[in-house]
C-alpha cells in the first residue's frame, strides 16, 4: 500500500480545511430564499466548468477527450492512491493545464456556494461531488493518468450533479 508523503498529507487536508471554512460560511453569503430554478442553473453552471477541466486536462496531458454518459459509479480510491505515474505525467501543454486548473477551481467555489441552497437534496449526491471535486483537484495536482480522471470527472462529479439538477 502506498502511503501520501508529507507534502500530499497536507495538500489534502488542507483542501479539506479549505472547503468545511466556506461550507461554514458560505450560508452567510448566500440568500435564504433562493429558487428551485436558480439551484439548477447553478448546478449546470457547475457541470459546465468541470467539462471544460476535463477537456482542458485532457489536451494538457495529450489524451483524446471525449463526452461521456454521466452515471454515477464507485471509485476505487485504493486504485487512485496506487496509481503509477501519479505526479510523473507528461505536460505537452501548458497554457491547457492552467485552464483546467481555473475552470476546476471555479466549479469548486460554485459547488461550495450552491451547498446551502441544495438542503432538500439527496446529502449522498452532495457529498460524492464535494469529494469527488477534490480528488479532482488532487489528480490535477499530481497529473494523473486521464483514464484515472475520467472515472472521477465523469462517473462521480458529473453523475451525481446530474442527480441533483432532476
């Protein structure tokens, strides 16, 4: 089994810090009485920006991108933690990396700020998407396998932000 070294050990729990800090207080910032039309809007939003680091990751590596059908499926995190050629992946395109990186960035403070506004949906959808952003995140981070990415971006985020726009 592997085991993150210390410079993973606090990336991870520092996102994690990161994201409770704005659950905390995104309530704050967000209108109580926003509408069922606005939360799905939102959640496209969302869905729209994770596409386009997906896209985006996948030319920043020099994988073929493509649409894929967004059901929701379990990852093994034990196979992503195991993964070979975490943080070793090619970069043949910068500018790409960087978009992907902003584009997933700004799905996770949407999804962050759309949290107090999806209180009657199911708390399994939510919670898939907030932690599947961060593997996300984390699989950027290392530039790992897209295959890897895929199955998150796709099968986790996308599938379960599906489930909360019906």
């Amino acid at each position: 089994m592997k085991y993150f070294n210390k410079k993973q050990t606090k990336l991870i729990l520092l996102s994690v810090l990161v994201l409770s800090f704005s659950m905390g207080l995104a309530p704050s910032l967000q209108q109580n009485n926003a509408s069922a039309q606005d939360a799905k809007a939102s959640v496209q939003e969302v869905s729209t920006h994770v596409n386009e680091a997906l896209k985006a990751y996948a030319t920043a590596i020099g994988e073929k991108y493509f649409e894929a059908e967004h059901a929701p499926i379990q990852v093994n995190q034990t196979l992503i933690e195991q993964a070979k050629g975490v943080g070793e992946g090619k970069l043949v395109d910068r500018g790409a990396y960087q978009s992907a990186q902003e584009h997933l960035k700004t799905a996770q403070l949407l999804f962050v700020g759309l949290t107090p506004e999806l209180k009657n949906s199911n708390p399994d959808d939510v919670i898939e998407v907030q932690s599947g952003l961060l593997m996300l995140q984390n699989m950027f981070n290392y530039r790992a396998a897209y295959n890897l990415v895929e199955d998150v971006g796709f099968g986790v985020v996308l599938g379960h932000l599906d489930n909360l726009a019906k």
